[in-house]
C-alpha cells in the first residue's frame, strides 16, 4: 500500500473513494472569481492529482464562474470510471463577485444543467445543495431556515436522472435532520478543522449512520491555522504543519473525506503526502486540545 492509499476509503453514495481527495476551488482567479493566472498549471494539478490515485474531487459551477468545471473537463475528460465529481448548488456570482442565493426551483435546475453541460456528464455523481440562509446575516456559514424546497427540488432532478445522490453543505444539524427525512443524504460539507470543532457532535452522529463528513478549509481557509502546538508537533514528526492538521482529520473520525485545495503542483504533492503520516497518541492528545486553547 502506498500513497493515498494509506488514508483507507469511505463510502460515498454508490460509490467507494480514497479519504483523501482534490477540492477544486483554487484553480478559479482571486476570490473564486474570473480565471486563474496559469491555465496550464491548473490543468496539471488536476492531472497530478489523479495520477497519484486521488478519485474525488469536489467543484461548483459557481466557482468562476464555470471557470473550474470547463477546467476540470479539459484536464479530465474523458473521466477515469472510478472518479467520483461532486458538485454543489443554492448560489449564483454577481457581476462584482458576490455570492448570492438562488435557492428556487428553477435556480437549482438551471444549476444543475450548468453543470453538466460544463462538466460534460450526462448526470452528476453528487449534488450538494449549498444553503444560504447565514448570508442575510452577513455570514457565509451555517444559519438555521428551513431548506425542505430546495431539498425537495434537487430529489425531483434525481428523480429525472440527472443527479445520483444528494448532499449538503453549510448546514446545522437540524437542517441534516430535515433533509433527511425526505430523502437519502449521502454527505455534509462544513467549515471543520483543528482549531474550528463546532460540528465535532454532528461528525459523531454521521460517522454512525455511515454518512460521509466533508470539512472544507480544513487548512485554515484563507487564514491558515497557526498554532504553536501544532507546529511543535509537526516539528517532532518532521512535517509540515499543514500535513499535520490533515493527518488529524483522517484520524478523527473513518468517515471523514478531505477535499484540500491547492493551485501548485508542489503543494498538491505534499497534500497528498499526508495520507501516509503516522500521528502518535500522545500527540493525537495535544492536538486535540488546539481548538480549547484557541478558544480561551
């Protein structure tokens, strides 16, 4: 076993995929937004990415926008059959970059026809729908509101065939639960990492019903983590301190899926070498306590 391979696989709707895999919205231009300043060397991440065995990659059509799905086609396709592409849907680019809501019916559909078309699939393995209720609050993150008709929209698609499975992302517990109950949730994708630990009881709760947990920015996002525990670890095992934190998240929990971004070939690389670190249970303790000390 080498490689990514050591970071094991997890279920995702029908389909097995290794825990470490490739999160595409780096490769849009700055803020997520317009193209990225070297195409070719977009297309290459994508193309290190899976030649080195990564079989999951998470996208948007609105990041650009199109600019990562019509980049992701002409790295990829046609696509290896064990690649598994999930895509996420519930908001639109303004003009000035913005990101704004666009949770009706018809909004859901066009986005997922956007997406297919620039992605070239003829159904989509994963659609995650993207709630926006914290955006009236001036947050991008999780706020509570119902999303029975955005949910109830994206199932009327997969009953059309154009989706396999659904997924959410930037949701609270009591929205998983809603969705839920109206049809089967194959992921949730929110902000989680060493120092941000808000969902570690939702984690839980989806780690025993065999559901995957996404954590997007698990580096930091646009602030990197920055922990003197967490670099004194790293300096011990002789990684860096970004190995480090995603060597955590595969330890914290089996149904953990990593979607890291990067728009560098190099740091792809030492992404991907992650999978292959050995955390010690004494240091796996201290790590554990970086988000209580930040807190204090």
């Amino acid at each position: 076993m080498t490689g990514i391979d050591k970071a094991g696989t997890f279920t995702l709707g029908d389909r097995t995929v290794k825990r470490l895999g490739y999160g595409a919205m780096q490769l849009a231009g700055p803020g997520v937004f317009g193209p990225p300043k070297d195409r070719k060397a977009a297309i290459a991440v994508l193309r290190e990415a899976v030649a080195n065995g990564v079989n999951h990659i998470d996208t948007s059509d609105f990041y650009g926008p199109h600019v990562t799905n019509q980049i992701i086609r002409e790295a990829l396709h046609p696509y290896p059959d064990d690649l598994v592409i999930v895509t996420k849907i519930g908001a639109l680019r303004g003009a000035d970059g913005s990101w704004n809501p666009a949770l009706s019916p018809q909004q859901l559909t066009q986005a997922v026809h956007d997406n297919l078309r620039n992605l070239g699939r003829d159904v989509l393995d994963v659609v995650n729908f993207r709630s926006m209720h914290g955006v009236g609050n001036g947050s991008h993150g999780p706020a509570e509101g119902s999303i029975a008709e955005s949910v109830e929209a994206i199932v009327e698609l997969q009953r059309q065939g154009l989706v396999r499975h659904i997924g959410l992302s930037s949701v609270t517990p009591a929205q998983v639960a809603e969705a839920r109950r109206i049809c089967e949730i194959v992921c949730v994708q929110n902000h989680y990492n060493l120092a941000h630990r808000g969902d570690d009881a939702l984690l839980d709760a989806l780690a025993r019903d065999g559901i995957a947990y996404v954590p997007y920015f698990p580096l930091g996002g646009f602030t990197p983590l920055q922990s003197s525990t967490l670099s004194a670890v790293a300096g011990r095992l002789g990684a860096t301190a970004m190995q480090v934190a995603l060597a955590w998240l595969l330890r914290r929990a089996p149904n953990v899926l990593l979607i890291p971004g990067t728009s560098s070939v190099a740091h792809l690389r030492e992404n991907l070498a992650a999978a292959a670190l050995d955390i010690p249970a004494d240091a796996m303790r201290e790590l554990d306590g970086v988000a209580a000390a930040q807190a204090a």
